[in-house]
C-alpha cells in the first residue's frame, strides 16, 4: 500500500515539473520515483495458485477421459452388432475382452470420477486458504462446510473396507480394499470348513462374505426366500422357483434355512389375527411335503395372496 502511494507522489511531482516548465516563475521541488520491489509471492499466493491449477487439470484430465472410455466402449459393444455370424462375433468379443481385462480399462474407467473429486477437494483446499487470509470470519463459515463434507467422503471411503455391509462407498473405496487385503486381508470359511483369505477386489470379497457360512447367513437366507415368494407375480416365474427348491434340501444347512423361514412364518401368524380356515403358505407346504418337519409342527397361516403359486404345489 505504501508503495503505491509513493507512485502516485513521483507521478504528481512529475506533473508538478511539466506545469513548472510552462510557468517558470513557479518553483516547484522534484523528488525522483521510489524503485520498483522485487516481487516475492506469499506463500498463500503460491499455494491457492498451485491447488487452482491442479483442480483445473484434473478436471480437463477427467472430461478426457471421460470421453475417451464412452468411444472405447462404444467400440466394443458395436462388436455384437458388426458381424452376422454368432461364432464370428463370440470371438472378436473374447479377443477384445482379454483385451481390456490385460490393458486394466475396467480401472481406467472406474479411475474417471476419482479424478473429479480429486479436483473438487482440491478447489476447497485452495477456496479456504484464499478466504482466510481476506477475512476470518468467511474463512471460517466456508471451512466448516467443507471440513464436514471432507469427514463425510473419508467416512465412505472406509466404511466398506470396515463393514462390508455399508451401502456408503466412492471410488477410493475399492482401492482401500485393495491394500488391507495386501498387507493384512480378512479371511472367510468356505463351503469345505476351510479358512481362505477374502479377494482383493472389493466386489467379490464382498460376495465371498455374503455366502460364508454363518449363523447370520441363516436368517438372511430366510429373509431373502421370504422376500423372494412374496414377490414373485408371474407364473413362470412361480414354476421355476418351485422346480428350483427341491435342490436346496440337499445339506443340513439348507434344511436348518427352510426350518428358521417356517418359524418367521410362525411368527408373523401368532401375530395375525386367528382364522380357523386359513390355508397354508407355499414354504410350509414344501417344508412338509418334503420331511423336513413333523406334522405335529403344521401351522395354519393367513391365506396366501398368491394362490397361483399353492394350486401349483398342489398340483
């Protein structure tokens, strides 16, 4: 500020001289102008600088690939569509897809909106240091919305590695996977008893969680073929549940589901009010038809919406 005050004074003397050229009489003193400083940037300036900039080009950078990933699938998916003949189509699809699997594009791809939001942070970090050397009190009521959306994203990030259950999840999430499982993996028991170390794709990991053997797997398993026939409308879709239930009576552990789905069902109708005509639901009826529960344990039940589905166990 000083400085520039000083210029402004060496530019009216200046004046001041030009003025006393024309009218001699007036005796008017000359200063000489103040030099010029060398420029030194704080170090804010450079940092604000250098995170503005790094945000931009990760933004450029994510638009690129952006559309770079949507021409090579394109490409790929024009396969299916290129060539008449099955077999023809079936191996240009396979050459091109070890392709892809050896080249690591599913990665490419799934790296595209981790640059965005590497650039978004970026911005909020070169936002809030820019704001807080200008005024504390907007520097402050800036960084608070930004610090919680900050814990928020890093509370996803290790929510799944965590809990591999949480639906919260963004794409450093698989990467944060990827390192535990390398130095310190989880391990899962498989259908023979054995202990296995969990896959460091994230995907399948999870999957191999969800199908290990457990005492909670029980009550999902249950849950889900609850949910399953209280869901199904069609009648395909009715015939192909039921061939595909006699399979599932082939080990203790299926029997156990089936019996812990009955005892859900039991509850539920305890619950219900009481009709001395009530028909039987599609899983007591299996459960009985099959064995696996004495006749003593039968139970009566609200009548089933899906009467399709008893006339064709009946049946």
């Amino acid at each position: 500020m000083v400085y520039y005050l000083q210029q402004n004074v060496a530019i009216l003397s200046q004046i001041s001289t030009q003025i006393s050229s024309v009218v001699p009489q007036v005796a008017i003193p000359t200063t000489p102008p103040p030099p010029f400083p060398d420029f030194n940037p704080s170090p804010s300036d450079v940092r604000v600088n250098a995170f503005w900039f790094m945000a931009l080009i990760f933004s450029l950078l994510t638009a690129l690939l952006a559309t770079l990933v949507q021409q090579w699938v394109r490409d790929y998916m024009h396969v299916f569509q290129r060539y008449s003949d099955p077999l023809k189509g079936a191996r240009i699809r396979q050459y091109l897809h070890e392709g892809c699997e050896g080249w690591y594009m599913p990665v490419v791809a799934e790296a595209v909106p981790s640059l965005l939001h590497v650039a978004l942070f970026l911005f909020f970090a070169g936002l809030v240091d820019f704001i807080l050397h200008i005024n504390t009190t907007v520097g402050v009521s800036t960084t608070v919305p930004i610090g919680i959306c900050g814990i928020f994203y890093t509370f996803t990030t290790f929510m799944p590695v965590i809990y591999p259950q949480s639906p919260y999840q963004n794409p450093f999430s698989g990467l944060i996977w990827y390192l535990v499982q390398t130095f310190r993996g989880r391990r899962y028991m498989d259908r023979d008893g054995r202990s296995r170390s969990v896959s460091s794709n994230m995907a399948q990991g999870q999957m191999q969680l969800a199908m290990e053997e457990t005492e909670g797997r029980k009550g999902r398993d249950a849950r889900a073929i609850r949910w399953l026939s209280d869901n199904l409308t069609e009648d395909s879709e009715l015939e192909s549940f039921t061939m595909s239930i006699p399979g599932s009576f082939n080990g203790k552990w299926s029997s156990e589901v089936w019996t812990r789905m009955s005892e859900f069902t039991q509850d539920e109708s305890r619950s219900a009010h009481r009709d001395e005509h009530r028909s039987p639901s599609i899983t007591d009826l299996m459960i009985l038809n099959d064995g696996l529960l004495p006749v003593a344990q039968r139970f009566r039940f609200v009548s089933n919406p899906f009467s399709s589905m008893v006339r064709l166990i009946r049946t």
